[in-house]
C-alpha cells in the first residue's frame, strides 16, 4: 500500500466530484451526501471520455456520453451491468484524503 495525500476535505465539498493525479494516475474523487469519499479511475471504461463530466445523483454516475451508470461506492456499472470502474483505496486522516492507486489499473469494457 502506497498512499498519496490528494486534498483536504475543504477542497471536495459532499456532493463534488473532481479529478487529482496520484502518483501518476488520474483518479476521479467523489465526496458523497452521505460523507463517504470513493476514488475510481477518471475515464470511462466505454471510451476515453472524462467521468467528471457526467452527473451524480446519490452513489450514481451517470457518464455524459452514452448514460452508463456506475455504483461509485462499489464499482460496479448499473447499466450495463458487465461495465465496472476501477477503484481505489481512500483513507481520511484528520481534514486529509489520502488515494493508493498502487497495482490498480483502469479497466476497459466493450460495448
Ligand atoms: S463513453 Fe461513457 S458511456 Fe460511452
């Protein structure tokens, strides 16, 4: 395990998503309404297209190009359920966050 401090908790407001490199890796870091912080990999895995951009409602991304949807706090797609995202390991300590992107890579799915 190799984590990396990405921001405080200042910088990501419940209900923001944003993207932070960690340790070379682009990671999409999401501060749900509930208080819980989930990482997951920042592109699609249809097409390179930036999750950012998408909309979230409660744990749900919806991505902006096609709609696929993604449990954030699990991974796993919703629709289509054979797409997942990669996620990685949070940990807060005080008012940081901290991401291990180590051994994790982005995973791709086909239509
Ligand atoms: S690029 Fe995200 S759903 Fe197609």
């Amino acid at each position: 395990m190799a984590f990396e401090r990405v921001c405080s908790l200042d910088d990501l407001w419940q209900g923001e998503m944003e993207n932070f490199e960690v340790s070379g890796t682009e990671v999409l870091l999401i501060h749900l309404d509930d208080g819980s912080i989930h990482a997951i990999q920042s592109i699609c895995p249809h097409q390179e297209v930036e999750l950012v951009n998408g909309s979230l409602e409660g744990k749900v991304l919806t991505c902006s190009m096609h709609l696929w949807q993604f449990d954030v706090s699990s991974g796993e797609g919703i629709n289509p359920t054979h797409a997942e995202v990669a996620k990685y390991p949070v940990r807060v300590d005080g008012e940081d966050i901290f991401v291990d992107t180590k051994g994790i890579e982005p995973k791709f799915t086909l239509a």
